[in-house]
C-alpha cells in the first residue's frame, strides 16, 4: 500500500472510498491479518499458538504492551486485575434504574460511560500512571459489570467477584452462581472461554476498534473511547452477529423451514435475509479463529452432554452454504461467530448476552489501540470528507 496522503495533499485529491474498503486509516504495530491466507497474529504469535496455550489476561498483556509477559509480571497484572474488580456501590443503583428487559449491550456502553464519573480526577489521557490505571480498572470491572446486567435481566441478586479464582472462572460463577450454594467451576467451560476470549481480543482495524481510535483521537477518556467502541460492536453485522446467528438457527428450526429452501432465499436476497456468520470484510477464504471455535463447540458439547439441534442445522447449513456456487464465488466462509453462540448457550448464557461476551473478549484489543494511539505523534483528530451531493446555492424564498 502507498501512503498517498501528502501526495493528495499537495495536489489537491481527495478519494471516496465507501466503507474504508481501500483505506489504511493509520499504521499500527498490534494485530497482522492475512485474509487470503487466513492468517492472524497478535503481535507475530499465531492465533492457533495463543488459542491453545495462552489465557485471556496473558494475551490481553501481549496485546497492551507488546511482548509475552514474564510469569512475575503476568502474576502482578493478574493480581491487579483481582483487586479492582469491586464497582462503586453507589453503581449498583445505576442497575435497579434500567427496565429488566434492557439489552444488556446498552446496559454495558452505558456503565462504562458512567464508570468515568468515578475517576474524574484521573482521566488525563496524556497521564502514563493514570492510563495504567484505567487499563486495570476497565480490564477488572468490565466482567462484572457484565455479570450485573445478566443478573439483573433474571431478577437475581448481584455476586461479589471471589478472589481465590481466575479471571474466567470468577467470570462463570458471577453469571451462574448464587448466594445459597456453593459455585462449582468446570475446567472444560474455563478453557473454552478462555479460548473465545483470547478469539476476539483484537483484529486490527474493524469498526469498533477504529471507532476507539476515532474517539480516542479526540483526546476523549478511555472509558468514553471504549463506551463508544461497545456501541459499535452492538450492530449486527459486527458484535451483534453472534447473537443473530443463534437468532437465525432458531427460527430455521421453529420453522420447520429446510436448510436448503433457507439457503435458496438467501441466494434469493428475500427480505435482504442473509446467512448471518458468513462472510467477512477481509477473510476471503477462511476465517482461522472459525476453525478453532467449531472445535470447542465439539468439546463444549460433549462434555456437558448437550444434544443441541441448532449446531446440527449449523452444520448442515454451512456444509450447504460451502458447496454452493452462489457463496464460493462472493468467498463467503463461517466467520468467528458463527459456532460461538451454540457454545454460549450450551454454556447457559442467553442469546442476548452473546455480543457482550464479544465486549470482554474485544477489550484488551481497543486497550491496546486507544494506547497506541495516544502515544503516536502522527496521531491527528480523525476527520473524514464527504463528497457534497446536495443542492447548489440556493436564494432564500423571498416573503418566507
Ligand atoms: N449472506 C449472504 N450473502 C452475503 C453475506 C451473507 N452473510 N455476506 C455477504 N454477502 C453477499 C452480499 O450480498 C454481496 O453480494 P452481491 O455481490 O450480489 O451484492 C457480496 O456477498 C459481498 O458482500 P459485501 O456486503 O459487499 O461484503 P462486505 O465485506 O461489505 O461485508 C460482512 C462483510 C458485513 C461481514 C457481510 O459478509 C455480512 O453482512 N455478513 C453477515 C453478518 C456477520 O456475520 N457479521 C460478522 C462479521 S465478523 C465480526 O464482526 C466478528
């Protein structure tokens, strides 16, 4: 690619390009994608690597601050992670004021906006010690919060975190267990998650990483950047898609509807219904965190027992959808999301919290860019153009 930008300067050019289909927005040291060759590295270790041999706050370490961090320092982080999970009491009233229907999405953008309100005094974005902090506090409390909005969306009371566990495992027991018996962890559900998460951690440019960056570069907190990235995830053809997938399975299995007839009105763009889980901006032939999603969905499943009709029309749909000449030639594969919501659900968690499990899984990713933004001298105030399409000058209506 060529940095045509001081080119276009000079000469007075300017591009449109729909969708930054052909735009580098900035360069950046993080995240390497190769989507021809379904290849993704997080600071030049292979996804497959971290996947099968690192945990969610080791990877999230990698990200932030560039190397695998030594087992002290990944122990100290750890530690420091345990000792902020707590939210302000006061926070929980911010709970009780939101209907129980609320989509806990909106819940969690609006939390974390909120959470700036109690680190006023620390929220200089050109402060090294105090962007450490907020680093911290967003990484601890961002989990619980989500937990609360779980909770709250079932009537159940709210669980303080339990420092004798992992970050995943305090995770699990915040959503599933209760105040009269003890919560017993699975190690087959931790490892899972631990891999989904680790999954989503970053993926360089997309839309709410970009919108992160986008914020951030108006010297905004990190706790507005990040509440603004939430936002952008929610839509359904980011974040959001996970839970249209189980959406989608669901209806085709009501229905009694065949996948192939289903596979037909997506060809058929009926009602611009779309295979959602399918397809990716720059995948264009397989999405490698796909693979190893599908198999902890095999795991999950048959460890748990669970017979769940959806992956089954999962499969065959994207065995349909695989042979078809209509997806082969638009190279239009599985992406991330479309086995992890059979997972969350077999794990128990509702559809409607699937993308906030993207949110915790997409943090340490805008972490890692909001910083290195912050800390580029090239970083300028993001400020597109448009292409004015509308009326010329016109006179004011005399007498009006
Ligand atoms: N089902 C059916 N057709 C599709 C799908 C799909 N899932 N995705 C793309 N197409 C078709 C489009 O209709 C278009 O067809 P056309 O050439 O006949 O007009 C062609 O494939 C190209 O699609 P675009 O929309 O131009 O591709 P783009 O790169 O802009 O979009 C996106 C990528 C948004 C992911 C798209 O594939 C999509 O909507 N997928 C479903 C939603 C989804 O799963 N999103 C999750 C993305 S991964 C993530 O955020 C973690």
């Amino acid at each position: 690619s060529v940095d045509v930008s001081s080119l276009m300067k000079t000469t007075g050019l300017s591009a449109l390009d729909q969708g930054f289909v052909n735009t580098a927005s900035t360069k950046s040291a993080i995240t390497y994608i190769d989507g021809d060759a379904g290849i993704l590295r997080y600071r030049g270790y292979a996804i497959e690597d971290l996947a099968r041999n690192s945990t969610y706050l080791e990877t999230a370490w990698l990200l932030i601050y560039g190397e695998l961090p030594t087992q002290s320092e990944l122990a100290e982080f750890e530690d420091k992670i345990r000792r902020h999970t707590l939210l302000h009491e006061d926070l929980k009233t911010f709970f009780s004021a939101l209907p129980h229907t609320a989509h806990p999405m909106s819940v969690l953008s609006s939390a974390v906006s909120a959470l700036s309100t109690y680190y006023e005094d620390s929220l200089d974005p050109h402060n090294p010690e105090m962007v450490e902090m907020n680093t911290v506090r967003l990484l601890a409390k961002l989990p619980v919060i989500a937990a609360y909005a779980h909770k709250k969306s079932l009537g159940q009371a709210f669980l303080y975190p339990d420092n004798s566990l992992s970050f995943v495992e305090n995770f699990l027991k915040l959503n599933f267990g209760n105040m009269a018996e003890p919560y017993e962890i699975n190690p087959v559900l931790v490892n899972a998650l631990e891999r989904l998460l680790i999954l989503h951690e970053d993926h360089e440019q997309n839309a709410s990483t970009s919108t992160v960056r986008l914020v951030g570069s108006t010297e905004a907190n990190m706790f507005a950047s990040i509440s603004a990235g939430i936002n952008a995830l929610y839509g359904p053809l980011h974040g959001g898609a996970n839970e249209a997938v189980l959406t989608m399975l669901q209806q085709i299995h009501d229905s009694g509807e065949s996948v192939q007839k289903f596979v037909e009105r997506v060809k058929n763009k009926e009602d611009g219904v779309k295979l959602m889980g399918f397809g990716h901006r720059v995948y264009k032939n397989f999405d490698p965190r796909a693979k190893l999603v599908k198999e902890s969905a095999d795991e999950v499943l048959a460890d748990l027992g669970v017979k769940d009709p959806l992956l089954d029309i999962a499969k065959e749909l994207e065995e349909a959808a695989l042979a078809d000449e209509y997806f082969i030639q638009r190279k239009l594969y599985p992406n991330v999301d479309f086995y992890t919501g059979v997972i969350y659900k077999a794990m128990g968690f509702p559809a409607r919290t699937f993308t906030v499990l993207f949110a915790i899984g997409r943090l340490p990713g805008w972490i890692a860019h909001w910083r290195e933004a912050a800390t580029d001298p090239a970083t300028k105030i993001g400020r597109p153009q448009q292409l004015y399409v509308g009326p010329a000058a016109r006179a004011w209506p005399s007498g009006r």
